[in-house]
C-alpha cells in the first residue's frame, strides 16, 4: 500500500493519488508561492482583519484557491517565525 501525497489516505500502489481532486489541490499548492515581503507585511504591520483581507486578494490576484493559500501561508508563517506551532 502507498500513500496519497495530498491526504495521505491509502491507495493502490498502481494509484498516485486517491482522487483527481487531491491531484489537483497538490500541484496547485506547490505552485502556490508567496514571496517573504509579503508574508512580512501581512504579519507585522496589518490586524487580522486587515490580514483576512490582503489574502483574499492576494488568491484572487493570482487565481489560487484561498484555503489553500491559507494553509501555505500559516505553514510558512510558522518557519520564519510569525507564529508559534499550535498544540
């Protein structure tokens, strides 16, 4: 058995992913490049109100679907010290 790279349910060793929809969300996300500045102004200098807003725009500036930008985000956010690991 593998294992699907996107949800890492169990497929078929025939299989790479467990469903077309996992494809395309993972190869979406590895497109998904959010540069350092960004990340930076987001963090330090706007609210979260203000932060909600300027992802929104940032997924339908470049076409990204936002929970995925989201999730890129709070994970490069947690590498370079924006926020801590949640438990």
């Amino acid at each position: 058995m593998s294992h699907c790279p996107f949800c890492q349910k169990k497929i078929a060793m025939s299989k790479a992913f467990c469903s077309r929809s996992c494809k395309e969300n993972y190869f979406q996300l590895i497109a998904i490049q959010v540069p350092k500045p960004f990340l930076k102004r987001i963090y330090i200098f706007c609210n979260p109100e203000q932060r909600e807003e300027e992802i929104e725009n940032f997924a339908n500036r470049h076409g990204w679907r936002l929970d995925l930008l989201k999730n890129k985000i709070n994970e490069l956010a947690q590498e370079n010290g924006y926020t801590k690991l949640s438990d």
